[in-house]
C-alpha cells in the first residue's frame, strides 16, 4: 500500500553529516532553530538492526528526519520500521555519498546508477512505515551527470511513490575519491536542480550544496519553486549564523537564543553527559563554532578541544563562557535577548 503523504515546505533543513550530526550536535542546533528541519547523519540500516535500543535520537528532536544507509531490501524495511518506532518525522535512503566505503557496499551515491533499484527500495520502505520516505543524491555520476540521467532517476523513483528529493548539486566522482575530494572538486550546478524543481512542480525538489548563510537560502527559494535549502559545513562551523532562521524564514516571533545562554545550556548538558558516564569531548566538539568571530576565541576554542583528552569540564566551559560574556559583538550577531 502507497501511503500518500501531504506536500510540505521546509525552507532550512541541516544536512547528515557523517561524525557531526549526531544527537548533541541536533541538541544544539534545535536550540537556535525551533523549526529547521534536522537529519541524523547516515545510518547504516544494519546498525540500526544490531543495536535498535542505542540512543539514536532523543525526545524533543523534530522535525527530524533519520537518514539510512543500505541496499538490502530487508534490511531497510526492517530499519525503517525501527526508525518509525523511534518517533521520528521521516525517513531518507542515502544516494548521495560517494565515499570508497559506501561504493564497495553497493549503496549511497553508487545507487544512482540503478534506480530501478532504488525505486524497488523507496517502495518498499514507504510500504513499510506511515511516515514520508525522501531520497538524497547527486545530480549524476560523472559522465551520466546531464539533465537526461538526472530526469531518468527522479522520475522513475518517483513513479515508486517518493515526492521529496534532495539534491546535492554535484556530481559525484566514483573510482577512489575521497567526500573530502568530491565535495571540493566537481563545481556546484544549483541552475540544474532549479531546473528540476521547475520542471517537476509535483515534486518537493530541495537543493543542497555550497549554501553558506541565510542569504544564500534565500536566493535559493527566490530563484526557483523548490521545497526548501539544505545547509550542512556552514550550520557545523558557525551555527548561530542561522540564529535568526526562524524568524526570517518561519515567521516565528521568538526572540533567538543568545550566546551565552546557549553556552550556559550547554555547560549543563555536558555536566550531565560527564555524571552520566560520558565523556565531555562528546559533546563539547561540536560547540567550537559558538566561539566563533569572538575576542579571545583561540584560546577558548583550544581549552574546549583539549577536553579531548580530560580535564575538568566544568571549568573549562566555565572560562569559555567568560568570553562570550565580554564579548561586544555578541549582542548584535546572536541579538542577545534583553
């Protein structure tokens, strides 16, 4: 049974990262943006399958969307069942990722050559749960990277009952390359993925790729009828350079999140991470961007990274706080509330 699911726009949505996007780095984020929509980063579905009560995500998350992994029709049904069960807001089959790992595996950006296959798979998976099940790719595989191939995919995974498509606007490079290389070597194409979004208006074409900041967003929705923008290394290294999403994107009235109170937040959380059993460095290293563009913030980017290796967390993020309170830029890049 195809479940139809209604349209909806998501205008900011944080990328998966693989070692980045896991539930501290969400918790963060969440804090600056209420409405963003956020992504696990790839789970590969036999892990979820070998360790189904592992903390994968935490109550207070959504929207948020669990990415997945594989090429095994059972293994993604039986992952999409458990990720369902988890309470997440959808689901997404990873065709992007072009790592040596995934191509050898047979899935992420490598699926791109077989949509028939990915269709039988995004079939499957949407039979499987009540939730939406998205699809992340690239534009094409380098030399079937053309409008043609790029069309042929979306549409025939389409035809399988998947409406929304991310699409990183690259081609992916196979044979060897590194993300790394991937993702600094193919040139951005976003007039394609446009083109795409213009073409298909029944589909909810989002677009991924080179986004740096709320104004590149909202070029984005302005240049073409897309669902939404995907940002992912400018939210992970500066993420209070989104602090005012909600309000210019949701239309949300909310005052953002300052700063310093975010420092505080998190000085608890990594407090309660340590007494749990925890180390702080789980969560401290995705917070370095808070110190970002801040008077003194080499040396409080330093003691937090040192927590790497121990040390009294408490302090730590303590002196780091220090620094966000005097700084004066605070108040006009993160609009400290009054």
């Amino acid at each position: 049974m195809v479940v139809e699911h209604v349209a909806v726009r998501m205008p900011l949505s944080i990328a998966p990262m693989m070692d980045r996007t896991d539930r501290h780095f969400r918790w963060l984020m969440r804090r600056i943006t209420r409405r963003a929509t956020l992504y696990t980063p790839m789970i590969p579905a036999r892990a979820l399958l070998d360790d189904p009560h592992r903390p994968w995500v935490e109550p207070g998350e959504g929207p948020l969307v669990l990415q997945l992994g594989g090429c095994d029709r059972a293994e993604l049904v039986a992952a999409a069942r458990i990720a369902e069960s988890l309470g997440v807001d959808g689901l997404d089959l990873n065709c992007g990722c072009p790592s040596p790992n995934a191509e050898r595996s047979g899935w992420g950006a490598a699926l791109m050559a077989r949509p028939a296959r990915v269709a039988e798979l995004v079939a499957a998976m949407i039979d499987a749960v009540a939730i939406p099940v998205s699809v992340k790719h690239r534009i094409g595989l380098r030399g079937a990277d053309d409008a043609e191939h790029l069309f042929a995919f979306v549409d025939e995974v389409a035809a399988a009952g998947c409406r929304r498509f991310t699409v990183h606007a690259r081609a992916a490079v196979l044979g060897g390359w590194s993300s790394a290389r991937n993702l600094a070597v193919p040139p951005l194409r976003p007039a394609e993925v446009h083109a795409l979004a213009r073409a298909r208006p029944e589909l909810q074409v989002v677009i991924s790729g080179g986004i740096l900041d709320l104004d590149g967003v909202r070029a984005h929705l302005g240049a073409a009828p897309l669902a939404g923008v995907m940002v992912g290394r400018a939210a992970y290294e500066d993420p209070l350079r989104f602090a005012s999403a909600d309000s210019d994107l949701f239309g949300d009235a909310s005052a953002p999140i300052s700063a310093v109170e975010l420092g505080q937040q998190l000085r608890a959380r990594t407090l309660a991470h340590v007494a749990g059993g925890g180390r702080a460095h789980d969560v401290t290293r995705h917070a370095l961007g808070l110190w970002r563009a801040t008077a003194g913030a080499r040396r409080a980017r330093a003691a937090i990274a040192s927590l790497a290796h121990g040390g009294d967390a408490g302090d730590v993020l303590a002196r780091a706080l220090a620094v966000l309170r005097r700084d004066p830029g605070d108040q006009t890049r993160c609009q400290v509330e009054k």
